[in-house]
C-alpha cells in the first residue's frame, strides 16, 4: 500500500506518513490503536490513490536547474519540485519565483548570468576583509547586509556557483565604513604621524589593513582593543597597530 503511495509521489502527505508509520509500528512488533486500525482499513477500501497529474515539460526544467552544482537555492528548488510531483498547484507568486530561479540556473550552467568585473571582484574580496573589523553586535542589527557577507564569501571561496548585483550592492553598503578606509588610504608609507593622547611621533610601516587595535594609554602603555582598519606604525623603536593615526598633533 505505501509503496503505490510513493509511485504517486504521495509519501510525504499526510497519508502517507500515517502508513508508513503503521507500517514501523507493526514491523516492531506493536498492534495500532482502535482508532489507528479504523483510520487504516478506511484507506484500504479506499484504495490506491491515482497518480496525480503533473507537468513533465517544467518538472524536466527543474531537473535541469538542479543538475548546477552550489546553488544556494537548490533546496527551494527540490522543495517546488517535490509540491509539484504531489499534484499541488503553485500559486502566480510561487510560480513567478520558482520560473525566475529556473531561469537563473540555466543562466549559471550556460555561463550566461551577469558576473562581477574583475575590478569588481577585487572590491568583494576587500569588502570581506573589512567585515571581519566589525564586532557582532554590528551583525544583530545588521541582518541582510551579514547575510551578504556569508553569501560573498561563499562566491570567493568557490562554494556559491554565481554571485548576484543586488548581493554585492547589499556587502558594500553593509561595510561602506571600513571599506572606505581600506580604499582611501589616509597615510602613505613612510609617512609621519601622531598617536595617542600625548600625540607620540610615529612613522607609517603598513596600511591601511584589518587587524586588533593597540592604543597608546596616558601612561604611554600598549592596550589591545577589539579588530578596525589599522596602521602598523613604528613608535620608539616598536611596531603598533594604530586604528586613528593623526596627520598632525591636537
């Protein structure tokens, strides 16, 4: 009975789960309940439930789409399919997104879909590191644009097939900030400069980089904070990362 269930791709409804679970409970040696045993033999006389009717034409779509290796949509795709092969129709809304990741599969798998330049791709690598410069509690507030980080970085690391403009948009205004600081380097190397609160003569070494933070206390003393976009500069013969180095004394 559950097997002709499966051939008409009702496994997962919710009579098909109940055999099933019939099925387990019998082969463990326990007896349904009355009410179990009535709810079963009701399906019995039912009989086999006819094979719905689907769309073979779009579910061979889908197929195709699910064929592209690291897609981070291809479980909604498997989801759409697996409603589909029960005979459940897809509402307009459903259907426009389910064409439209279809649509994007194909794109990725003929090499068709849009792709950042390399100018580009070099600018989402860099917006990657300056969102290791933010703490946590930035994130929580920050959900899309932490969601576009994980997203990027997945793309860099060669585990997300494409991509997307909007995900890319989202990962730099998420880290403008810092990235601005990364691209627009406020010292040159070799350059002169001031740090801390007693305005100490430094000389820039390396930079503008992410890294942990050593500011210079009243007492002249090291004291290590949490990551930000760093100078490494050169103070009394030792080397400190420097997140606010000063062009001139305040």
């Amino acid at each position: 009975m559950f097997g002709q269930y499966r051939l008409a791709g009702l496994a997962e409804s919710s009579k098909g789960r109940f055999i099933k679970q019939m099925i387990d409970t019998i082969q463990r040696g326990k007896y349904p309940t009355k009410r179990q045993r009535s709810w079963l033999d009701q399906l019995i006389d039912d009989g086999a439930p006819a094979k719905p009717s689907i769309n073979e034409e779009y579910i061979s779509k889908l197929d195709e789409a699910l064929t592209v290796e690291n897609l981070n949509f291809h479980d909604t795709l498997l989801d759409f399919k697996g409603r589909l092969m029960r005979g459940w129709t897809l509402s307009s809304k459903q259907k426009k997104f389910c064409d439209d990741l279809i649509t994007k599969a194909i794109e990725v798998k003929n090499g068709t879909a849009w792709a950042p330049s390399d100018a580009e791709t070099a600018r989402i690598k860099l917006a990657i590191e300056a969102a290791a410069s933010y703490e946590d509690a930035y994130w929580y507030t920050h959900p899309g644009g932490h969601k576009a980080v994980r997203l990027a970085k997945a793309w860099v690391d060669g585990e997300m097939a494409y991509i997307d403009g909007w995900t890319m948009e989202k990962l730099f205004k998420a880290v403008a900030g810092r990235l601005r600081l990364l691209e627009n380097p406020k010292f040159s190397l070799g350059e002169k400069c001031f740090v801390g609160p007693k305005n100490i003569f430094g000389i820039i070494l390396d930079g503008p980089k992410v890294g942990c933070i050593q500011k210079i206390d009243m007492n002249g003393n090291k004291v290590t904070f949490g990551r930000d976009v760093v100078y490494d500069v050169l103070v009394d013969g030792n080397i400190w990362k420097i997140n606010n180095p000063k062009k001139r004394r305040s």
